[in-house]
C-alpha cells in the first residue's frame, strides 16, 4: 500500500504546532481549505477531501472509498465526515463495500460543493 510505508515512518504523526491535513490532530486549521479533484479519488483523498470546507469536482472523477476491500479502517476520518455528510443510509453502501461511485452520485451524497465540466472533459467536433 502507497500510504502504509509513510505511516510507518512517522509521516501522519502531528505535533500541536503542525496542521494536520486530515483534522484528526495537531494544531486547528484558521484558515478555509479549498480541494479541487480531478480523475480518480480513492480512500486518503476522500479523507482529505471530507476535511476541507469546500470541494470542487471535475465530471469525470470516480471514486471509491475501498479501505473495506482491504481489511483496513479508514484512519483520516471517513467513516464519520462520510456519514455526516451523506447521512447513514446513503453512506452505508459505499462505506461496507469500497463500491465505486463518480462524480454525480458524490454530489447527491453532499461529498463535493460542485461539479464542474472541464476543457479537457470536452470533446472537439
């Protein structure tokens, strides 16, 4: 796993001077955090992106919060800004299962401020 290597050396670790990115804890943020997603969005991305105040997705983003296919707890905080921000019976599906979701659905699920269609997302006739 691409993140497991830096857990284990220490790298998510936040002294009380240190933002910590996932809000989990560290000094408190005073500043809002703006996240724009493009392309493909899986567990820590989410995470970081569930933190943020305010999320701009591009269309064609899928994601996938797959921890659970994994055997592993999502450790920045999903399995509780998820719900919240879904509610539990739309966050349930996508927590238990890692099942794939793209950009529209992460709208209805109040995941993302805005979709947005971008230049590279346009086909040229």
């Amino acid at each position: 796993m691409e993140l497991q290597d830096k857990w284990d050396k220490g790298a998510f670790e936040f002294n009380d001077s240190q933002i910590d990115p996932w809000g989990i804890g560290g000094k408190l943020r005073t500043k809002p955090i703006v996240v724009a997603v493009q392309g493909t969005c899986f567990t820590a991305g989410i995470e970081l992106m569930l933190n943020s105040d305010v999320v701009i997705a591009s269309g064609n983003c899928n994601f996938a919060q797959m921890e659970v296919q994994r055997g592993i707890m999502p450790f920045g905080g999903a399995t509780v800004r998820f719900v919240q921000a879904a509610g539990w019976q739309k966050a349930m599906p996508y927590l238990l299962t890692g099942k794939a979701f793209d950009a529209q659905t992460a709208d209805k699920l109040n995941l993302v401020s805005e979709v947005v269609v971008c230049a590279s997302n346009m086909s040229v006739r």
